[in-house]
C-alpha cells in the first residue's frame, strides 16, 4: 500500500499521537505525517474529527478514524496481516489488555495534567500521591512479567510507554523519583525503548520538558 493513502493528523508532544505513531511503525505502515496546529485548527482536521476536533486522527483512504484507542486497534485490524498482532489472540488477554487501556486512559493523562498545573502550590502533594498509587498499580500489574498483559509487547504498552516521555518533567517540577519509587516500571519504560518503533516514535523526554516550560512561560502558568 501507497504511504498516501495513509495520513496521521498528529502534534509531535502529544502522548495520543504517539500510541499511533508506535502503533503504525509495529506494523510497518507507510503514512504521511502531518503536524497541526491546535491553535488554528484546519478544515481538515475539522472535517474529519468533528465531534472532538481533536488529534490524533487516522485518514485511511480518506475515511477518517479518530480517539487513540480506537485507531491502535483498527491499526491492528486493517494491517492484520502484518506482524506482530497488537491485541493478544485469546478473548480473556484481549479483555485484559483493554480494560488496562482504559485504566491507563481514565487515569494517567488527567493524574499527569494535575500535578503539573498544582506544582509548587497546595494540592500538589495529594495530585503526587494520587498519581503515585496509579503507578504503583501499573507496577503490580507488571509485577514479573516483560509487558503489562502476556509475554509480547501490544495494546496495553502502547497506551502506556507514551506518559513515560512525561516522567522527566514530572520530577523535575514536582519533586518526583519516578523510577526509583516504580523499579519495575522502568524497567519496561527501558524494554519497550529498546524497540525502533517506540523510541523513533517519542519525543525526547528533554524535547518534551523545554516544549512544556515555553507553553507555561507563554501562558504565563
Ligand atoms: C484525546 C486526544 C486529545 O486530547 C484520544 O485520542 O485518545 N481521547 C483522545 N488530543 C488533544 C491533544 S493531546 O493533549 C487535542 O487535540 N486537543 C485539542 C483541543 O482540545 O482543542
């Protein structure tokens, strides 16, 4: 398949974008990649995500998909052919690794987003608490196993590995030990690195730091 009859609406720093980012290059898929411009969104974007008006979108043959979740598995679905399945085979892993998803998805983004807009203020120490015990939680999921459900890398970890491009500022801003308090966490933030479709997929945590203390200084935050 021809990489334009695939195009990702995308933003680089976005922890969604990047599921997909990971997701297509697992897959070997060819797309053009198009960085948007939230502050000035185009018609296209609003033509194809009209009920969110968000990124990331997939346009597949100029049928759109939108919510990351939802384009990870049609991913898996439309390049079934293509190795490495994302979503394990047997339906109870399959649940599991959903139902980690949408843990990762209800709790992580909003916990992240916390403790950064309560750094150095009251209430930040409970928004460290309370994103702490989510992590601890994705830490005992993990316990011995390689990935979060299974033996193999796939949809759960895709959810996942992108917050860890976040850990780096969450520390620095906040106080935070990350790796030192989840072990087995980093441990597997280091596994999943280890694959060319994770690593040439995320910006750099640095990248994602300087990116998130410009916006603030900008917003004046
Ligand atoms: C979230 C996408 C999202 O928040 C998903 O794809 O999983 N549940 C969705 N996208 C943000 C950028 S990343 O922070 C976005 O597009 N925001 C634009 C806006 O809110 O106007």
């Amino acid at each position: 398949m021809d990489g334009s009859d695939v195009i990702l609406l995308d933003v680089w720093v976005s922890v969604f974008g990047a599921r997909v980012r990971v997701a297509l290059a697992e897959k070997g898929v060819k797309y053009e990649y198009r960085e948007v411009n939230l502050g000035d969104k185009s018609p296209l974007l609003l033509q194809m995500n009209p009920v969110h008006k968000k990124i990331p979108v997939l346009i597949h043959n100029g049928r759109s998909i939108c919510e990351s979740n939802v384009i990870v598995q049609y991913i898996d679905d439309a390049w079934h052919a293509n190795s490495p399945p994302l979503l394990p085979s047997d339906p109870h892993l399959r649940a599991q690794a959903r139902f980690w998803a949408d843990f990762i998805d209800k709790k992580m983004y909003d916990g992240g987003i916390k403790i950064w807009k309560t750094r150095g203020e009251d209430g930040e120490e409970a928004a460290k608490k309370e994103f702490m015990d989510v992590l601890k939680v994705l830490e005992g999921q993990l316990g011995e196993k390689p990935y979060l459900v299974g033996e193999s890398f796939g949809f759960a970890d895709i959810a996942l590995i992108p917050f860890s491009f976040w850990f780096y500022t969450l520390n620095k801003v906040a106080n935070m030990n990350i790796e030192k308090d989840c072990p087995k966490l980093a441990d597997w933030v280091k596994r999943c690195m280890d694959r060319e479709s994770v690593s040439k997929s995320l910006p750099h945590p640095h990248e994602f730091y300087e990116r998130a203390m410009e916006r603030s200084k900008q917003k004046g935050q």
